[in-house]
C-alpha cells in the first residue's frame, strides 16, 4: 500500500513539474525535458564511464527494448512494475552513496526521469538520470554496451531516424499496400488498446511476445509485413529483429494508431455488442464468500466484472477512479493488489493507468467454451504462477 501510494504522489509530482514551468524556451536544447525535472539531478556520459564500476545503473524500459540494446551492467526494472519500490531497495539502499542512475531510450525519454524522480519521493539519496539514453552510450562506451545480443556493440548496426523514417507510411500508402497480393497487415498492440481499428481487411492481431518467434524464425521473409502499434514507437526497435533477421520488405504505419484514431474515415470501432459478459455462478459464489475481502474489495469486482472487454481487460483512469468507481486511486491499488494475490486477476500499473485482466472462468464476454476460452484460461493460469 505504501508502495502504491508513492507511486501515486510521485506522478502527481511529474504533471507538477510540467504545470509549473512558464514557458518552453528552455527546453528547446539538446536535453529538453532538463528544465521540467528540475529537481532530478542528471548525470553526463563521460562522468557516467568515470563512475561506471560503482554506480548502480537501472533500466527502466520494457523487456522488449531491453533486449534490443543494453548497458551492460543495468538489470532491467520496469516503470511499471507493481513491485517497482520493493525491488528497487533490493538494488541499492535508500543512503549508500553509490549513484543510482536511471536511463532510458533517449534525449527526449521522460520515463527516466519518472523513475529517478519516483526515488527521490521514495527517500533515496544519490539519484540521477543519464538522459543522453542508450545510443548516446554505445556510441561512447560499445564494450560497455550489447546491441541485438553483441559485446561490443557494433555502432554500424545502430538504426538512424532517417532509415526509420524511410520505412513509414502514411495510412493511405498502408491501405493501398495492405490490397497487394503477398501482403501480411499486422497489428502489435496488446489487446486491450484495440478498442479501435484501422479500416482495413485482413490485420492479423499478434501481440510482441508471439509476433517476435514468429520473425526469428524467418516465416515471412518472401511477404511483404506492414506493422502498426499504439503511437508509432514500438515498431522502432521492432525493426532491430527484422534487420537482424534478413527481413527486407517491410513498413511501419507512421505515427501508430494515434495518427489516425480521430479521423472516422479511417478507422472503426471494435464492437462488442453481440457479446455477453456470462458469468460461471460457482466462481462467483466463491468469490462471494471469500472472507479475506471486504465490502470495498466487491464493489471494485462488481465494477470490473461490469466493464469488461478486449479478452476479459478491463481499463481504468487512475486520476479519474473516485468519480467513476467512487474509490480513491489509493484504495483502488490495494484491492487489486489483494484480488491479484487470491488469483482473481491480474494487474499492471502504466503511469495513470490500471490495466486489469479478470479470471475468464469468473466472468467471460462471450461463451465459456471453445479454444479461444480454453486458451485464455491457460494464460490466465500462467500469468497468476508467475
């Protein structure tokens, strides 16, 4: 609870820090989030290789990026991992004086910022950001450095803006490709940000985890793959594997769903109305009885079990939780938090995001039957182990 409050006075802190500056002059230079984080002392590259052997440096980007390219030393930690105060402190203590550097993709990368900003609140002592990112570190230090799996990195393996930019379509190009035979249109997001879709026939749905096994071992290289993500940045490092593994014919639809969500010439709703949400009643009537929750704990089950979509996902505003469930973000956290551990569901924090998957055998928009719920409830299954 502690943890998850933190959590919450430090993203209050971040949109703060943005409502208090008067003016963007300042953040016009090299470093332009420096004049927003002005209480985040930052950390240069050469005073970084300086202090290499005794820093404690933390990654805080997704697996997916961490795998592409590394500072060798960092463990990965994720922003949003619920567990992301506890496993801090596992790191480093609060007072040791060893500097504990954050970093992330870039000059213009905030979440660093977040993390170094998040563990000043926490109480830690000799935080930093190195805000020049990974590029600006293997460009300087490539044996301190694995880009796809290699020590040194090699710097000539390193994708510039313009060759990604090259590999961008805007969604008239897309849709026009997408009609050409040996035409594969793929949509990487995670299945709860598909409430919309391009308007578009024959995108197949294949989330990163999968989607990667599938590129590795080479299925596609004779079609031609048109990728999409939520805001036009996944596919960036996506295009590491496909450049490692001798994919030539491919596109990225420039800007991600993002460029295109308000414009309802272009994409559709993702509807649901011909789909129930059927509960299984003995589920329902355990969970009911289940002494180690309280009334707060139900009124949160009686909203998700209400809301959900997108495979059993259920999507909440954090900053608006009070007027929508009338549950504070706080007290929210911490039921979801208890739900998770009795493996009632799963959750994930984003910043001002909850993101809940229900248990497909407690509440299920659709038939509880069939390999698609058979499946869900095995991933369900695995997720809850892990």
């Amino acid at each position: 609870m502690t943890q998850l409050k933190h959590i919450g006075i430090a993203l209050l802190l971040v949109a703060c820090s943005f409502l208090g500056m008067t003016g963007t002059s300042h953040a016009s230079g090299i470093f332009p989030l420096r004049p927003y984080y002005p209480e985040v002392p930052f950390i240069t590259t050469g005073d970084l290789l300086d202090q290499y052997d005794e820093a404690v440096i933390v990654d805080i980007r997704s697996k997916f990026e961490y795998d592409v390219a590394r500072i060798n030393k960092a463990p990965l930690l994720p922003l949003t991992d619920a567990d992301f105060a506890e496993k801090l402190e596992l790191l480093r203590g609060k007072t040791i004086k060893n500097p504990m550097v954050f970093y992330c993709n870039g000059h213009s990368c905030a979440k660093s910022y977040q993390a170094a900003q998040l563990a000043l609140s926490l109480g830690f002592k000799h935080v930093y950001v190195y805000d020049g990112g990974i590029f600006d570190w293997i460009d300087s230090a490539p044996d301190k450095s694995t880009l796809m799996g290699e020590t040194p990195a090699r710097t000539n393996r390193i994708i510039s803006i313009d060759e990604f930019a090259h590999r961008q379509l805007s969604f008239e190009e897309l849709a026009q490709a997408s009609t050409q035979p040996n035409t594969v249109v793929i949509d990487i997001r995670d299945p709860f940000q598909r409430d919309m879709a391009p308007r578009i026939e024959g995108i197949r749905n294949i989330p990163l985890d999968p989607l990667l096994d599938l590129v590795t071992s080479r299925v596609w290289t004779e079609k031609k793959l048109i990728f999409f993500d939520a805001v036009g940045k996944q596919v960036r490092w996506l295009q590491y594997f496909l450049e490692s593994y001798g994919y030539f014919d491919y596109a990225f639809l420039k800007g991600g769903m993002r460029a295109i969500v308000n414009d309802k010439t272009k994409v559709r709703p993702v509807i649901e109305t011909d789909r129930t949400v059927v509960s299984n009643q003995a589920m329902l009537l355990k969970l009911t009885e289940d002494q180690r929750l309280d009334n707060s704990d139900r009124k949160i089950v009686s909203y998700l079990l209400a809301n959900i979509k997108f495979n059993n996902y259920v999507v909440i505003d954090l900053e608006s939780s009070d007027k929508i469930i009338g549950v504070s973000s706080p007290m929210l956290l911490k039921s979801v938090k208890k739900l998770s551990k009795l493996r009632y569901a799963t959750y994930t924090v984003m910043p001002g995001t909850l993101i809940v998957q229900v248990d497909p055998r407690l509440a299920w928009k659709g038939k509880c039957d069939g390999k698609l719920w058979e499946t869900k409830v095995k991933e369900f299954e695995t997720a809850v182990k892990d």
